[in-house]
C-alpha cells in the first residue's frame, strides 16, 4: 500500500497540444509580437489624444462667453442699483418712521382722551361750582323770595323813580345799573346755540367716518372675503398701470428682452400672509416670488442670444478646420496593411479548442511529495543496520536518495505546470480571440478609411457638437433657472414690509385700534356734550331768574348786583 504513494497520476493524452502550438505562432503570423502590436495601438490612441486635447483647449480659449453673457451682468447691476439698494434704504427709513409714528399716534390718542375727560370734568366743576356760589349768594340776599304780582309791579315802579330821580352821584342810595349778567345771560345762549349744533354736526359726521373707516376700510384689510376684494382691486389696478410703470424705467432694450415681467397678483395677501417671517430662522421670503415673479429672467432667451449662437457656430467650423488640418498618415501605423492581412489569416482553430480537460489535469499534483519523502525516512531507518553487512542495504539506501533528488525536480516541475495550466485558463477566457482580432480588424479598416478621408471625416463632427452642446445648454438652463430663482427671491426681502404692515394694520383697524378710540372719544364727546348742555341750560335759567329777581324787587335789601358795584367803587 505505501508503495501506491510512488505511482504518478498523470495522463499525457489530456493535454490538448496542437491549440498551444498553433498558438505560439501567431508571432510569426502577424510578423511581430503581440506586446509590440498593443504599443503601437496605445501610441495611436495617445497620439489622437494629445491633438483631440490641443484643438479643445484652442476651442476653450475662443469659446469665451463673457460678452455674450454680459446683458446678464447687466441684469443683476441695474437690480441692484435700482430696486434692491433704493428698496433697502427706503425700510431702512420706513420702518423706524412708521414705528415712531404708531408710538406717537397711539400717545396723541391716549392724550386726547385724558383731555377731554380733564376738560369736561373742569368745565363741570367750574360751572356747578359758579351755580352753587350765586345760589347760595340768591339764598342770602332772599333774591328768590316768592312776591304777589302787584307788589313786584309797584316795587319795580319805585325802584326805577328812585334810580332815575337821582342825580347826586355820591347818593349812597343811588347806583348806575350793572348790565354784566344782562349782556351774559344774551351772550351764553347764543354762543350754545351756534358752538352746539357745530359740535354735534362734527361728532356725527366724525362717528359716522370713523365706523365707515373701522368697520367697512379695515374688513378689506382682515376679512378673507374682503382681502379677496383687495387683491382683485389691486389686480386690476396692476394690469393696466404695470406696462407703463415698466416703460417708464430706464432700462437698456437688450436687457429689456432678457426679462420676464409678469403682471403681480395678489399683492396685498402676499404682503400680508406669504412674507411673514419663518419661525425657524429659515431665509425670509422674496417679494417677488411672493406675488407670482419666480423667475424675472427669461433664461431661453438669454441662451438663444444671436450674438452667443454665433460665437457657438463659428466655434463648431473651427472645430472642424482644426481636425481636418491634422495629417493622420503620420498617426496610423505604416505597417497597417500587414496587420490587416495577419489578422485576417488567423483560422478559427483558436475558437473551437476546449482547454477544460487539460486545465483539470494540469491542476492535479503528479505526486504527494511529501509522503513520498516520509516514506523514504522510514525506509532509510529500516535499511541503515543493515548497511555495513548487506549490499541489497547500501542499495535501498542509494535508491532512497536518488529518489529525493528527483522529488526535489518534481517540486519546480509542479509550479510550472500550475503556471502552465493557468495559461490554458487565461486562453479558455479568451475563446474568441479570432473573432475579436476579426473585429479589430473591421474597425482598423473603418478608422484608416474615415481618417484618409475628410468628406467622411467632417460627416460626425458636427452631429457631436452640437449634440454636447445640447446638452451643455440643458445643463446651463437647468443651473441658470436655479440661479435666477434664487436672484430673483433675493432681490427684495418682504419680512420687513410685512412687519410695517402688521404694524400699521394693529394700530389703524382692530378692536385696539387708533380708528376705533377715536371713534369711542367722539362719540364720548357727543355723550358729554348733552351734561354739559344741561348744565349750562339749568345755569342760564337761574340767571335769568335772578337777574329779573336783582331789577326788580324792593325792601329786600340792596340788590347782589348792585351791591357789587357798590362795594368796588366804595373801595376806590
């Protein structure tokens, strides 16, 4: 049985031969080798790459579309210059003066109302003040004393012979008449009777423009509907004026027709809801996205610019020029017929050969070396007593070490047929190298045709360039739309239109409102007016009464009037 570990499975007949030695031909098939033949298509394919990136950089260089794209330019700085920096130096003015004025309204409103309620309540305490002093006066001199109507007649008869007898100025009993309550008392009624109806015609019709400015004004400002009815007013508005308010700026014509200006809609919803300010700190929002202008920039226009189509033809015919101008006689390999011919002998023997058997057999070790070699050791430690008496020993012994000598030999034997058999797999991989070097050689006459003739040569440049430019236009369109958009939503920042908005919006309308405190301070005023009108009616019935008391009764004393005249010239 150990035996058995000295026996070789090998089967020489599956190695399949004639492949391989057909195939160590091909060198002198193609009359080079084949490392040679890839040199010389990597230097072909190098060669047309260095001219193909000469003529691009040529290209490149001429291709230059900054002028072209100048009317873009020319966009962003008449935006800048005059809407976006007058925009931000008008809020920047705005907005402080709108938040000073609200303030100030909101002060001037709470101090009208704090003065009217200080002057009425002055004016009352200084009228029923007067009226309590010249009642208690009236009470003390018993001016309201009831008298019989024939004692009143002869007492006022009395008094007057009494008054007009006299001519002796120092007559203690003889006074000039005091008409001060007289000329009072014709003066207050008539001043009620032209400041009232006045005051109550303006309260009226200040009450009645108030309600109509905070009820029916400020709905159109609030109200769904009624924001509804200001956006369409203002839509039409916006219809008819925004042609002209577009003509009227100075803008270059070219830059003009690179513009896409839309009429805005919706102004007052955009101002009121769209630009309000994002509570999580995102941008803020653009006015001009906000009323229906996403994108003022006609970006196909400014592709399909004549002077920019121009620059790309004339790019496309010096293009052309440039590959035409190059000598591919020079470029092709000047033994390309005698590639063509070997490539074209080439039999199809390759392709029908099946290496499987072989690359198994090949795979397989010829023998356990091994084991070989440890069978060996035991058999010189068998043979080795035996040495010096037998012959038959020395023999075994010499035997044992021929044989690792030869082991020795089938070691490197066995790594080159593991190189051998990878071989025979790499050309199992490749089966079809006949049908490959025939499609090589399909393309080598192909190429060598187009390039040695410039009819067919210039036929596919033109269709390629202007298929990438296609595509770079659909590329340019796409960058340049996202560029515009964001332009666009970055030209004017509405946040703060809005906060002067809201602004005005809660202190003007609103049950808070400035309208509707002015209104409640005239209809106050309407309210006291009526008080005060009673007041001075009740005050203007006592003075007459006690200017017909003070004329016209005797024996009850000196009259209050007359009293006082006398009291001031009796101090003089």
């Amino acid at each position: 049985n150990r035996l058995s570990l000295l026996n070789v499975d090998f089967n020489a007949s599956d190695i399949l031969t004639e492949p391989s030695i057909a195939l160590s031909g091909v060198t002198e098939l193609f009359g080079l080798n084949m490392t040679q033949l890839i040199h010389q298509f990597d230097k072909l394919d190098n060669d047309l790459r260095e001219r193909a990136s000469a003529i691009l950089s040529k290209i490149q260089s001429e291709l230059n579309l900054q002028a072209q794209f100048q009317s873009l330019l020319n966009i962003w700085d008449t935006v800048k210059v005059n809407l976006t920096q007058p925009a931000i130096n008008h809020l920047n003015v705005l907005q402080p003066a709108v938040e000073s004025s609200t303030g100030t309204t909101i002060a001037l409103m709470l101090g009208i109302g704090h003065a009217l309620w200080t002057m009425f309540v002055l004016c009352f305490v200084v009228l029923i003040a007067y009226l309590i002093l010249n009642a208690t006066e009236a009470n003390e001199r018993q001016l309201i004393a009831p008298e019989s109507n024939d004692k009143r007649v002869d007492d006022q008869i009395g008094n007057q012979i009494m008054l007009e007898d006299s001519d002796n100025p120092n007559d203690p009993l003889v006074f000039t008449k005091s008409r001060n309550h007289i000329a009072l008392g014709q003066c207050l009624p008539l001043i009620v009777v032209i400041t009232f109806p006045i005051l109550v015609i303006l309260g009226f019709l200040g009450i009645t423009f108030v309600s109509l400015l905070n009820n029916e004004g400020c709905s159109y400002l609030e109200r769904n509907t009624g924001i509804r009815i200001t956006d369409a007013t203002l839509n039409l508005y916006l219809k008819y004026s925004w042609p002209r308010l577009i003509t009227e700026q100075i803008i270059n014509p070219k830059v003009l027709d690179l513009l896409t200006l839309p009429v805005p809609q919706n102004l007052y919803s955009a101002l009121r809801f769209r630009c309000r300010s994002s509570a999580n700190g995102s941008a803020p929002p653009g006015l001009l996205p906000s009323v229906g202008l996403s994108n003022v920039v006609n970006v196909t226009a400014v592709l399909n610019q004549p002077e920019l189509l121009k620059v790309i033809e004339d790019n496309e015919n010096t293009l052309v020029k440039e590959i035409l101008k190059i000598n591919f006689s020079q470029i092709i390999p000047a033994n390309m017929d005698q590639l063509l011919r070997t490539v074209s002998n080439i039999t199809g023997y390759l392709d029908n050969s099946n290496y499987s058997t072989t690359i198994i057999t090949l795979n397989k070790s010829i023998i356990n070396v091994s084991n070989v070699v440890e069978y060996m050791n035991q058999i010189r430690q068998l043979v080795s007593p035996f040495v010096n008496t037998s012959n038959e020993a020395i023999l075994i012994r010499d035997t044992t070490d021929d044989i690792e000598v030869t082991l020795g030999n089938v070691t490197q034997l066995n790594k080159n047929v593991k190189r051998l058999a990878s071989a025979f797999d790499t050309l199992q991989k490749f089966q079809n190298l006949t049908k490959q070097l025939e499609n090589l050689n399909t393309t080598l006459l192909i190429v060598a045709k187009i390039l040695t003739n410039k009819t067919q040569l210039e036929q596919p440049i033109r269709p390629i360039y202007k298929a990438n430019i296609r595509k770079l236009f659909q590329n340019l369109t796409g960058q340049l739309e996202q560029l515009m958009t964001q332009f666009t939503g970055n030209v004017i920042l509405c946040d703060r239109l809005n906060m002067v908005l809201m602004t005005v919006l809660n202190v003007t309308c609103g049950s808070n409102g400035q309208l509707s405190r002015l209104g409640t301070f005239l209809f106050m005023l309407l309210l006291l007016t009526c008080p005060f009108l009673l007041t001075l009616l009740l005050f203007q019935l006592f003075l007459r009464q006690h200017q017909y008391l003070c004329l016209s009764t005797v024996n009850q004393g000196v009259p209050f009037y007359l009293f006082t005249k006398y009291v001031e010239q009796d101090e003089t």
